[in-house]
C-alpha cells in the first residue's frame, strides 16, 4: 500500500534538518578540508588538508543523479555490494512503511532528491552524516558509516 507524497514530505522533512546537523557536528569536529578522494574499491572517501588531519569515511553510496533522473544503489547494478552496504536496508524500510519514493529504482528528480533519500538512509543506518560530490552527469550520495582519522 503507497503513502501519499505529502505524508512521504511530512516524514522525510525533519530527516533533512537532522542530515544538515549531522554535516555540520561532522565538519565542527573534522574541519573543512581543501581535497576530497572517492576510492570506490574501498567505498572511502577521504578528506586531505596539508592543516588539518586526513579523514577517512567509509561509506555506502545511496544512489546518483543524472539530469532529473534519481537512481537508487540497490538498483545500479554498476555499484559494487561493498560500495552499497546497508541500502537493502532502506529498500525494507520503504516497503514496510508504504513509501514507493524508497523502492522505486528510477525518480524523476529535482535539487532536492539526492539530500532527502539520503537523509532516509542517514535515518535507516544511523549514519553519522552525508556528501555528494560531482559526477560526469551528475551527483552521486554517500552516507557515512564510520569515521576515522588516518593522518596527521
């Protein structure tokens, strides 16, 4: 049984808020650093600064977009499982709350889509924040499993 989008908005609205303070306490903590490096045989993202100490996050990616196009990772069979570790969880969580947005493969998708799925996955997994960095046509999302400071 679908939910309708405006319960689905009422839901996913305070998951953005709570994502956005996650990023916030995440980079209060870790600093603002100058490079960013998506290693996706690792499903690592690490955060170098010659100021600051290097940080590496380990991640699952929660999908991409291209154009106004959504794709969920559970569904992109050019995402490696390492690289999409939890989001059967949030596929789950979508089915037995009635929310199609989460077990639809492809949405249509405007600026906020990325930021409110993963804001879902940051909520299913209890990730501990999120990021999306360019692709060749578009985003893709992460959400952070664990952090850990790798360098000086």
């Amino acid at each position: 049984m679908a939910i309708c989008d405006d319960c689905f908005e009422d839901f996913v609205h305070p998951l953005v808020h709570a994502g956005m303070e996650k990023n916030d306490s995440f980079f209060l903590k870790y600093g603002r650093h100058r490079r960013w490096d998506w290693d996706d045989s690792l499903a690592t993202l690490t955060f170098s600064d010659p100021a600051l100490p290097t940080v590496q996050v380990q991640c699952s990616v929660v999908g991409t977009t291209e154009g106004d196009s959504w794709e969920w990772s559970w569904a992109n069979k050019n995402i490696s499982p390492h690289e999409k570790a939890g989001m059967e969880k949030v596929r789950e969580f979508g089915e037995t709350r009635g929310f199609e947005k989460l077990t639809t493969p492809f949405l249509v998708a405007d600026e906020f889509t990325g930021w409110e799925m993963t804001a879902v996955t940051e909520h299913v997994l209890d990730a501990l924040g999120g990021y999306r960095f360019p692709t060749e046509d578009g985003f893709c999302y992460l959400a952070f499993r664990n952090v850990e400071v790798v360098g000086p």
